[in-house]
C-alpha cells in the first residue's frame, strides 16, 4: 500500500489524544472520523485536528469506504467486540490496551484475524517505549540477563476518573488493564513463556466493584521473576515504575525515560525515530499495514498475556 492510509479513531479520550498527536508526526496517515460518546466535544477535538467526519457510532465510520483502519480507544469492555466488528467491515484495527476483559473476548479476536488476514494489534506500549525497548537491545544481545523484574503501577482514583481527571462512563480494572501491560512486557522481555503466576487483592470498593489493591508474582520459563504492585489508593507519585535487575546491570524505566541503577539518565534517544511510545506504536501498525506483515503486539502475540489474566482471576475469585 503506498497511498495515504485513512484512518477513524473511536474514543477523544485522553488516549485517543496521545494517538491524535501522535500520528500527526507519521507520513502518509490522515484520520479522516473521529467516534466519541460526546458529539459536542468530539466537534471540538475534530476541529482541532482537522478531522472532517465525526460521530457517536463506530459503524458510521465502519459504513465509510475510505476509511482503511480503525484505533479503537474506547471502554474496556466494548474493545473485543468492536475490534471484531471492525475486522468484519474490512478494516484493520488497532485495539488500546487490553485486548479484551477476558480470555474469551481475547481468543475471539484472535480467532477473527485468522480468519480475515488483516492487521490486527493491540497496543501493548511498553513494547513501544525507547526505554523498555533498550532494555530488549541489551537482552537480545546477550549483554544483560534479567534476574528479576519489580513494578509499581499506582494511581489515585477512588473515583472514576480518567487521566486527565476527567469523569469516566465506565469502570477501569488493575488485572484486566494495568496488570496487562507487564504481565506481556515481561513475557516478551524474557522471550520465555510464563510458567507461575500468584495473585492477590485488597477490599472491594464498595461502589465501583474492583479491587483498589493488588499484588501479583510472576515466574517464566527461563527463571526469571517479576513482583508487580497495583494500587487506586496511592497518592502519589502516580504511573508506572520498572526496576530492571539482572546479571550485569540495574535499569530503572518510568515510561519513554531510562535510569540506570545509581539513577543516572540513559540517553535512548537513538533507539527508535521518536521518544514517545504511544507513536512508535501507531508507527508499528501503519508499518504493517503497508508491508503485508504480522506488527510487533499483533493479538496473536499478546494472547498468551491473557491467559495467565484468565488464570488470575480464577485465583482471586476462588
């Protein structure tokens, strides 16, 4: 494909406006509808971005035959099915992270893209970040062996806000969303599959109905061990922080950013066109699109992240 790929993005969000600027830095992409539950202030981000076609439905940019794919930044809980929906109309499709909020969902995806062919991918960014992507250069290489991988993701949200501290229309998840990201990071990471995984969670919010504390142990084939702790209950520092322990080294990754063990910034501004994830995200799948080819996080790829969530939630509902 060499002409201009035209794009929707379903979801003016605060992720869908790291995707929005994001691709305005990408050559030879244009989105062309932008899908929101809010049609006032989908206008206003529209205008913004120069985006012609807006709406409050996915099929109306799915009934544009202009439109060749679709990034999906919508709730949790619609991603499995409105990926689906979008492989049906012929689309390829990019979905935020998670791919599903179970594995059924997962596999159901999955099972569609095989069945069509079309690029399929779901944004598992810390596969993207000039960070963690430096730590993989180094693994790969043979020049860092990972001993143990520690991880804090906290935020503050005993209500349910968004990232921009906006209110959400539906409920975020530790497990199914934020537990995702390094369940599959360290999979990938280790390129060995995961052999043990524990889990356990605090009290049940008495209105939003998750766990606002969660503790998780991982162990993969090759031995390495990964402890991550999940909290909605801290007030800050928020986000997510990595400590990288291994053979020959100590990395500390807070997202695009990497420290070495004595907190000394690693320059990673070579390891990829950009510093931002969330682009070189968007780069990966527009490049896949273009080249016939399987992305780096293609939902076939990331299926084995939601098994062990499977396995997970079984442990914490027992």
């Amino acid at each position: 494909m060499t002409k201009t790929i035209k794009v929707a993005l379903a979801g003016a969000g605060a992720f869908g406006l790291k995707h929005l600027d994001g691709i305005k830095n990408i050559e030879g992409v244009e989105v062309v509808s932008l899908v929101s539950r809010d049609l006032e202030k989908t206008r206003e981000v529209a205008a913004k971005y120069g985006i012609a076609h807006v709406s409050t439905e996915l099929g109306d940019s799915l009934a544009l035959p202009e439109v060749d794919a679709v990034i999906l930044c919508t709730p949790t809980q619609l991603h499995a099915d409105q990926a689906m929906d979008c492989m049906r109309a012929g689309k390829h499709v990019q979905v935020e992270i998670p791919l599903a909020d179970s594995l059924a969902g997962a596999e159901a995806v999955v099972a569609m893209q095989q069945l069509c062919g079309l690029v399929a991918m779901c944004g598992h960014t810390r596969r993207f970040n000039p960070s963690h992507q430096h730590v993989h250069q180094q693994m790969r290489s043979g020049k860092f062996k990972l001993q143990q991988l520690d991880v804090q993701t906290y935020f503050f949200r005993r209500s349910n806000m968004n990232a921009l501290g906006q209110a959400r229309s539906w409920t975020d998840h530790l497990l199914w969303h934020h537990a995702a990201h390094t369940v599959d990071l360290f999979a990938w990471q280790c390129a060995s599959p995961i052999v043990r995984a524990n889990a356990i969670q605090g009290p049940i919010h008495p209105t939003l109905g998750i766990a606002m504390d969660m503790s998780i142990q991982l162990k993969a084939a090759n031995g390495a061990i990964c402890t991550l702790s999940l909290s909605f209950n801290n007030d800050g520092p928020l986000g997510t922080f990595f400590r990288y322990i291994g053979d020959s080294a100590t990395y500390l990754a807070r997202y695009d950013d990497l420290f070495n063990g004595k907190d000394e910034k690693i320059d990673v501004s070579q390891v990829a066109v950009s510093m931002n994830g969330i682009e070189l995200q968007d780069r990966e799948f527009f490049a896949a699109i273009r080249e016939g080819r399987e992305p780096n996080s293609s939902v076939a790829q990331v299926l084995p992240c939601y098994q062990v969530l499977h396995d997970l939630e079984r442990q914490l509902n027992e």
